[in-house]
C-alpha cells in the first residue's frame, strides 16, 4: 500500500473555455470539481495503475467534506483529520485554442498545533505496513517549514519509505532529511542547488547535487519527460526519459502522474529503466485528458512504446 499526504487539500474547479480573455465574458464548454493538491492527484493516478493507495492530510468545512466525497466516489480510500477552517478552493482555465491555462488559487486554512497532533497519530496509524508515504504540496499557514522534515525523520527511524514533493524552504529542509525519493520539477531542483540549468548536462549535474544534500533518489521532472537518480542493486543509475512533445490538453499534474508512475513500476518489481519509462508515458498520458491524475492506462502502455530512455554518463558504484 502507499500513503499520501496532502496538508492542504483543495477543491479544485476546472473550466474549459475557448479563447479565454482577461476582462471578457465567456461561456465555458466544460466544468467540473474534483479533489485536489498534489498528493491527492498522485492517488489517483496511483489508483488508475491498480496500486492500492490511501489518502490522508487535513480537511475542513463544507469543500473538505466534498473533496472526501469525491475521492470516495473514484474510490479512493481516505481518512483525513477534520480541522477548523475549510479547505481552500482554486480555478483552473484551460483553454485548448492556445494551450494555457490560468490558476487562482487560495491561501488555504490556518492550522492548530493540535490538529498537527492528529495527524501525527493518524500517519502513525496509517503507515503501518505502507510500502511508500508520500508527502505532497504546500504546507498551509501555520504549519512549520520543518514539518516535512521531522516527518520524514520519524518514518526513517521507522524504516518506512518516504517520498517528497514541494517547493521552497519546505523542499529544502526536507532534503536534509535523507527521504528515499525527492521529486521536483525544473524550477524547483534549480532552487534546491542555486543555479539555473540551461542544458542536459546541467540536468543530469543537478541529479548529484540533490543526492548530495540528502536525498536517495531524484527525480526531475519536465514537460517532456525526467531525468532520474536512482540507487538499486548496489549502483547508482543516472537515466532521462523523454518522448517527442505532445498536444496537451492540460498540463496540471503531469508531474504528479509521472511521479505515481515511477512509483507504481518500483512497487511492481520493475527495473529503473522500465520504471522510468513507465512514468514518463504515465505524464504523457495525463496531459491528454482535462484533470490531474485522470488519464487512461491504457494510453499510457501506448505511449511507453515511443518513450526514449538514455543511460547518462557517470554511473558509478554505490559507496
């Protein structure tokens, strides 16, 4: 079983609206609400791939009972610490003349000691016997930045793998905390080691240098595929996955859905190569289709025939 955790959850609203214009008024031709937050979005991809999963994090209010709701009519076991304030909720605009997309996102709740406390005991509970723990997204307001990283300590001391997923000081010092996978998108990997990467060979560099502070395994992610450090049967595997570019319909989530790729292949007993191929058609996939983590499988199987995969330079025994 995997376990993810999302501390700020939202209600997410996706609307499909053909030449979107700030300041006019449109019609959408699509809307829909589902759950959301990253951990939430690996779920359910990790659901579509058959990975047994269940969801833990914080909820609150009438959207946290909806975002409950609706994980459960996908099927996917939950079991959140109800907190105070409501669960934020966000916009997405996706219009498919130009391909972007425009997010509004809310702050989200402010949270209690206490209600940390419950979660604490909560994961504590629910990560018996869990194979992976994923920890997921943006800590709400009055979470401590080190609240991944004392996490993620107290699951080592466990043995319990852990994976993480956020930005800023957050990403930081969660790396710090030797977890078993990081996976940050460019922008986020180029603030872990403070410079940009303008090309494969600084991407592949990048990979050592967030080894380096701390992290077992890296996975950076890109539009177009990944770039992975993984340590397995006494090596350190440096492989990029690619693919040519595709059509989008949505980019949201992508990386969430290449990461429950990657994810769901290690749990099947696949090779680093064959699970990094795996992720990356799982991406692909996802763009697809509008809402993250929603794509077909079987369209994935399809993809992961035309996905690239490049051994890089520099594999080296594991000290």
């Amino acid at each position: 079983m995997i376990v993810t955790v999302t501390l700020n959850a939202a209600l997410d609203r996706t609307l499909l609206v053909p030449n979107f214009q700030p300041g006019q008024r449109h019609r959408a031709s699509l809307g829909f609400a589902s759950a959301g937050g990253k951990g939430l979005n690996v779920a359910r991809a990790l659901r579509r791939l058959g990975v047994p999963v269940v969801c833990t994090g914080l909820v609150g209010g009438q959207s946290g009972t909806q975002i409950a709701d609706d994980l459960g009519a996908d099927g996917i076991l939950n079991d959140f610490v109800r907190i105070r304030e409501d669960s934020r909720t966000s916009v997405a605009v996706l219009d498919p003349i130009s391909d972007q997309y425009t997010e509004i996102n809310e702050w989200g709740p402010e949270v209690t000691e206490d209600e940390l406390d419950a979660l604490r005991e909560k994961l504590a509970y629910l990560t018996q016997g869990a194979e992976f723990v994923v920890l997921a997204g943006t800590l709400p307001r009055g979470v401590d930045p080190d609240f991944y990283a004392e996490t993620i300590r107290e699951l080592n001391r466990r043995q319990v793998l852990t994976v993480l997923d956020t930005e800023g000081e957050a990403l930081g010092l969660g790396v710090q905390a030797e977890p078993y996978l990081v996976s940050p998108n460019v922008n986020e990997a180029e603030s872990l080691v403070g410079h940009e990467f303008n090309d494969g060979a600084d991407l592949a560099s990048g990979l050592d240098q967030i080894a380096e502070l701390g992290a077992r395994n890296v996975l950076i992610t890109l539009q177009t595929g990944c770039y992975a450090y993984v340590r397995d049967g006494g090596e350190v595997h440096r492989v990029r996955g690619s693919l040519p570019r595709l059509d989008p319909v949505s980019t949201i989530g992508a990386g969430d859905t290449l990461l429950a790729g990657f994810l769901a292949a290690r749990v099947g007993g696949r090779s680093v190569e064959e699970s990094v191929r795996a992720a990356v058609a799982a991406g692909a996939a996802s763009v697809l289709e509008p809402g993250p983590g929603r794509f077909d499988p079987r369209e994935a199987s399809r993809v992961g025939a035309t996905v690239d995969i490049e051994r890089l330079e520099g594999v080296a025994q594991d000290a």
